[in-house]
C-alpha cells in the first residue's frame, strides 16, 4: 500500500495513520537487518598481498644501531660496490661469494680497549670500524623490501650457510617479536655447520644459533631489538614445550630468569628485608631479558644422547680447523710462489732495462763517431779545395 503526505497529514483517520506507521517500522527494520547481515562472499586477498611481507619497528633504520647504520650508509663497499646491484639473485651471489662471518665489524678493525659505561663494546656506541660485508649485503636486503617467498628461498638455501644466516637475521631485525618463533620453529634443530666468528673459531649450528637470537640480546658487540617481556615469556614457554615434545635439551641458550631462592650467605635480614628483597627479584624478573647472559640454565635435564652430541660436534670442529690449517698452508705456498715469480720478474726487468741502456749507449757512441767522421772529412775537404785554389792563383801569376 503506498501513501502520499497528502494522504497522511491531512486525513484524519485514525487507523489509517496506525497502519502508515506500522508499515514504516516494518520498512526500516528490514533495511536494518541487511545492513547488519554480514556479506556472504568477502573479497579474498590476492597472492601478491600474501605474499607481501610487513615490517616491524624503524622502517628507515631496520632497527641498526645508529653507529652501524651510519657506518654501512658511508662505506665504499655499500655505496659503490652494492649499488650496482639491483636484483634479489644478484645480492644473493654477492652473499655466496664475500661473506665469511656474520659480526658486525671486520676483525681488528675496532677498539673499544679502555671504553666503560655507554661507551662500552657491547651497546655498539664509541669509536667505529670497518663494517662487514654481512651487514652491507643485511642492509642491501632490506632496500630490496623482500617479499615472503624471498626470505623463505633464503631460509632454505642450500649453497652456503651464511645465506641462510642473513635470512634469519633479516627476519630478527625487521619481523613484529611474535612472529620470530614461527618463523624460526621448524629450523630450531637444525645440524648446518657455521663459523659466525670474523677470522674463525667459533662454530654453531644453525638452530644453536636462532636459539640463541631468541633468548639473548648480545651479538657480538652489537645488540638485536628488544623482545618485551610477555612475547618473550611465550617464547620461553614455547621453547620448553618443543624441547619436550623432541626429547631434547636447549641448556646451551636459554637461560634463567627466574628469581630463585636466595644463595647461600645472602639471606634476607628481618622481615622489611625480605619484603625489600621480594619487590627486587619482582623487578628483577620484569626486567631479566637485559641480563640473561649472566644466569645459568633453568633447563637441567639433559638428553641420554649429549655426549656423543658433544663428540660429534667436536669432531666437526676438528675436521673444520683441519680445512683451515690445510687452506691456510695452500694460501702460504701460493703466496710464496707469487713472490717468486715477482722476484723472477723483476730480475729479467732489470736485466732488460740494463740491455736497453747499454744499447742506447752504443747508439750515442756511433752517432758521435758517425759526426766526428763527418766533421773530419769536412775538413779534409775543405783544406784539399783551399790548396787548390792557392795552387791555381800560383799558375796564373806565372
């Protein structure tokens, strides 16, 4: 039934204006409840915005520490050698290639001898060095804005291990904290060999490693983003249910922050001093992450199989030192062997150069004779023409 205004305002039936307003609430219940019907279909998100990764933190920064950020931005090697680079395989083989180790400074580069308080190695500040090409090419990535499917052919590369390496990093440095254990979960057992140390010497696993980026802080005189303390108790929690699930042990990297029962010796004094002591180790768990290099291990029991985990471990690290001592010696020899050859060189350069100056000498020395004849026979010539002369003049006179 349709009315006019007309209709309604100006009639003065009652029961007709009833109906009119019934009809009318019946009309706006029914666009009301469309309105709040969810849609049945909602748009699906394309393969490019799965793909797409999001990133957590300082976007101009990756999260660097300044000192390190300004030194990979003024580096020759950055700004020369990697901004030829444009693509995501080509920085991959640079990675293959250059990186031999994953600190942030090359070995011997830095001093922080004497250094105390803010100006300490380990918060990166003080005095700067020559930044090393993992950083660079960790930086390089992270211009590249890379995509999800990209980090996951980093993670799972199986040419070198510091590719996989800077792919873990990447993801430590640029990812929201309560994606990192998703991210690093399924490679937390991992048995890849690497030396993250500048000029060797300290060898992890892969997994040893992301464990260790999970629960400390401290990478080599530099620090990682800070973990909050609630994503970085799931992250201990989820440790410890993985470690039980595999029947494994990772006493090697998680530490304890916990506030245990006081040592020995220490007892709190009097009841205000333990209620002083309680309110301590309260903030001292809230704020543990900053120490957690300095607490021994809450994980006490150990797997059947750890020492010939260990034995192994130790076997490879022996057949790596082997490979170095053996590379190192090759290395001598072929350094030998070019001073040699340059010794070699610069004898026969030196003899030529001899061989050179004596002929330029014998040239001169024919020159000068071939001008003294010439001079001589000159004169020879022009004394024999003077006696002719005189000997004509003679003739005629007589």
């Amino acid at each position: 039934m349709e009315y006019d205004n007309e209709t309604i305002y100006g009639s003065t039936d009652v029961p007709e204006q009833q109906q009119y307003q019934e009809h009318f609430q019946q009309q706006h219940q029914q666009s009301s409840q469309q309105a709040q019907q969810p849609q049945a279909h909602p748009p699906k998100k394309s393969a490019k915005q799965n793909n797409a990764l999001p990133l957590w933190g300082n976007e101009s920064s990756m999260n660097l520490n300044p000192l390190i950020l300004a030194n990979i931005q003024g580096s020759s090697y950055f700004k020369v050698s990697l901004f030829k680079l444009k693509t995501y395989h080509e920085v991959v083989d640079e990675i293959y290639y250059q990186v031999k180790h994953l600190e942030p400074w090359e070995r011997g580069s830095r001093k922080t001898a004497g250094q105390t308080g803010m100006c300490g190695g380990v918060r990166g500040v003080g005095a700067g060095g020559i930044v090393s090409t993992a950083f660079c090419l960790l930086y390089k990535l992270y211009t590249l804005r890379l995509t999800r499917k990209q980090v996951n052919g980093l993670l799972t590369h199986g040419d070198s291990p510091y590719i996989r390496a800077l792919g873990f990093m990447y993801l430590r440095y640029t990812q929201p904290p309560g994606d990192l254990f998703d991210w690093y979960e399924p490679y937390l057992l991992d048995e890849e060999v690497i030396d993250v140390k500048a000029g060797g010497g300290q060898v992890l696993t892969i997994g040893h490693m992301i464990r260790q980026w999970l629960t400390k802080l401290d990478w080599f005189s530099t620090l990682f983003p800070r973990i909050p303390v609630p994503i970085q108790k799931q992250i201990d929690a989820k440790l410890e249910q993985y470690a039980r699930e595999n029947n494994v042990s990772f006493a090697d990297t998680q530490p304890d922050r916990g506030g245990g029962a006081p040592a020995s010796g220490k007892q709190a004094r009097g009841g205000a001093a333990s209620g002083s002591s309680g309110e301590k180790s309260t903030k001292r768990e809230m704020f543990d992450h900053c120490d957690r290099d300095a607490r021994p291990s809450r994980y006490d029991r150990f797997e059947e199989d750890f020492p010939q985990r260990r034995d192994h471990r130790e076997r490879d690290h022996k057949e790596y030192r082997d490979r170095d001592r053996d590379r190192d010696r090759d290395r001598t020899r072929e350094r030998e062997r070019d001073r040699e050859r340059d010794r070699e060189r610069d004898k026969d350069r030196h003899r030529e150069r001899h061989r050179e100056r004596d002929r330029d000498r014998s040239r001169d020395y024919e020159r000068k004779d071939r001008i003294r004849n010439d001079r001589r026979s000159r004169s020879h010539e022009r004394h024999d023409n003077r006696e002719r002369r005189e000997y004509d003049r003679d003739r005629r006179k007589r």
